[in-house]
C-alpha cells in the first residue's frame, strides 16, 4: 500500500507489526554484543584454565614424539585408530575452551531477543541463493553501512592491538633464547593485554551497535497511516460493518424491551421527555424491577405501548427522573427508592381494584 500510494511511513509500528516481524526473524540484534562477550570468556578461559590447558598440550605432545619409535601402521584400521585417538584426545583438550564460548555466544544473543522458536524464521527460503537478491542486498545502503562499521572496527581494534603488541617488539628477538614455558608466559601476558583492550574497546563498539540496531529496526517497521487503518479494519472488522451490527444489536434490545412493557405493572413518565416500565412480583422478585426506559421518542413508544395494553401511566417527574439516571433495564430499584415506588405501585393497584402493599 505504501509502495503504490507514495505515503511516508511515519507512523510507529503497532502490536501486530512487531509480532508479525519477529516470527520472520526480523528482529533488533547487535552482532558486536555475542562477540564481545566470547572475547571475554576467551579471556577468561586464558586466565583461569590458560595452566591447565598449556599442561594438557605438552603432554599430548610429548605423548606423540615419546611414541614415535613404537607406532607401526600397517593397516588402514591401525591409521583409523590412531587418528581416532588423537580426535578424542583433542576433543577433551579444547572442551573446555569451545563450551564457554558457545555458551556464551547463546547468551549474547539471547538477552538481546529472548529465547523464541518460529518455524516461519526457520524454514528454508530458496529465494535467499538468488544471486542477485544476494548482490542487491550487499550495495543497499544497509550494507554499505555495515562495511563502514567493519572497516571502522577493524582499524579502531587494530590500532589498540598494535599499540599493545608495540610495546613487546624488542622483547621478540629473544624468543627464540626462551624454553617452552618462558614462550608461554610471554604470550600469555601479551595475548591477555591485546584481548583485555580490545574487550574494553568492543564494549563502546557493542553499545553504539546495539543503539544504531534499535533506531533501524524501530525505522524498518514504521507504517503508513493507511498500513494502519488496513491493520485496524482487519483486526477489529469493517467500521461499517461493525456499525451495521452494533445497530442490529440495539433494535433487537429495542424489541426485547418494548415485548416487557405489557406484562410491566406500571409506566412512570416525566411527562413527555422520560418513560420508565416497573414491574413486582412478589413471589419472584425482592424489589420491582425495571423493565424498559427511554428518552423523546423511545419514552413515547413505551407510552404507546402501555396504553395499548391498559398498563397504567403515572406522571411523576421527580421519581422518573432518578429512576432514568440510576437504573438500567433488567435492575431492581434503589433501596432509598422503595417507598416512593411503593406509594406509586398502592395507587395503581387500587385502581385495578387489587389489595394494596
């Protein structure tokens, strides 16, 4: 609608909109928060398992080299074996540093959007190999932006990691003077100093990403007025039919009400202006009841109809009035009402020639 009417969006998204968004995966994400935070676990993992890991390594390769002389492969199934056994050697060596950072990298993106399954998000989508598609996508503006901000990380953390890794350049010649373990402390300490900047310069970056990727997705999803009005009319229904129906409603409680006046015992009016139908039976009813109200042209209705069927009319503008504003049909009338309605149902039943309250 907006593409063929040339509206501005300008409005925000609604409800619907945003729901219907999420189920296709269109969402506000920041890529640089999950990566931020597997940089810290990284960094973490360095500082509290880096030992442990480093003995893990030197023994699975002093493992290797002290066996050398005694490994014979002679089968295929001897080479199965052994490659085998160092596969599941290495998987418990990196376990410990590929979990966290999964975890992690879950995490990150799981605050940002909480945790939902929609198949629609999930489905394949062949439409997404169209290389063209693909290509349109990367000269968008969007894409240029995100080249923008990658140039721009790119050479923000390079230029903190080069000034860490500066400050090393005349300890490197004599590296090669330094056993196994003296290596592992230099880069240990270097590489703990490289990744805690570069952490502290992601946190800026993720911020700023994470504000750029609300303003955007908040601008993608904005509407049309007519978006809206179509929303709203497939929502809650056609305004004219709903009109139409609220109308069917009101004459069918228009016929209800007018089918009480006959049986009502009485109709107190205003005269002109007010008509209220009360009706008693004390082996039903605690107190009388309203049967039908009205105003102008519903007040002189219900007075048509009393007189067609000899329900007496009693003028008393006072008690019409509060009864008209207090009550609604179907109600039993107030308690401070009773003894002026008492004194109005005595008359008339004294003039049916009934036994008085």
């Amino acid at each position: 609608m907006a593409e063929s009417t040339g509206q501005e969006r300008s409005e925000k998204a609604t409800g619907k909109r945003r729901m219907e968004a999420r189920k296709r995966g269109q969402v506000a994400i920041s890529r640089e928060i999950p990566s931020t935070l597997i940089l810290f676990t990284l960094l973490g993992v360095f500082v509290f398992a880096g030992p442990h890991l480093l003995d893990q390594l030197t023994r699975l390769v002093a493992g290797i080299f002290g066996r050398l002389h005694s490994i014979r492969i002679h089968t295929l199934g001897d080479a199965g074996a052994l490659m085998l056994d160092l596969t599941e050697t290495s998987l418990w060596l990196l376990a410990p540093v590929c979990l966290p950072l999964m975890v992690a990298g879950f995490i990150g993106n799981v605050a940002q959007i909480g945790f939902e399954l929609h198949t629609e998000a999930m489905s394949p989508k062949f439409s997404k190999l169209n290389p063209m598609a693909g290509l349109k996508r990367i000269v968008s503006t969007r894409g240029l932006v995100e080249l923008v901000k990658s140039l721009l990380k790119i050479v923000f953390v390079g230029a903190i990691a080069w000034s860490v890794v500066s400050g090393y350049l005349t300890e490197f010649p004599s590296l090669v003077r330094r056993d196994v373990g003296g290596i592992w402390d230099f880069t240990h300490t270097a590489a703990f100093k490289i990744i805690l900047y570069v952490c502290l310069a992601l946190i800026v970056l993720a911020a700023l990403d994470c504000l750029y990727q609300r303003w955007q997705h908040e601008e993608s999803l904005k509407m049309t007025k007519q978006e809206i009005k179509d929303e709203r009319r497939q929502t809650e229904g056609d305004p004219q039919v709903k009109s139409r129906i609220r109308s069917l409603q009101r004459q069918a409680a228009y016929q209800r009400m007018m089918a009480e006046v006959p049986t009502s015992d009485v109709v107190i009016t205003n005269p002109t202006h007010l008509a209220v139908a009360l009706r008693f039976d004390p082996a039903e009813m605690t107190a009388p009841r309203v049967t039908a109200k009205g105003a102008d042209y519903i007040a002189e209705r219900i007075r048509e109809t009393a007189r067609e069927h000899n329900v007496p009319i009693v003028e008393n503008k006072p008690l019409a009035q509060t009864l008209f504003k207090m009550t609604e049909l179907g109600d039993y009338i107030p308690a401070d009402l009773y003894r002026a309605v008492a004194e109005v149902l005595a008359y008339v039943y004294r003039l049916k020639g009934k036994m008085s309250l």
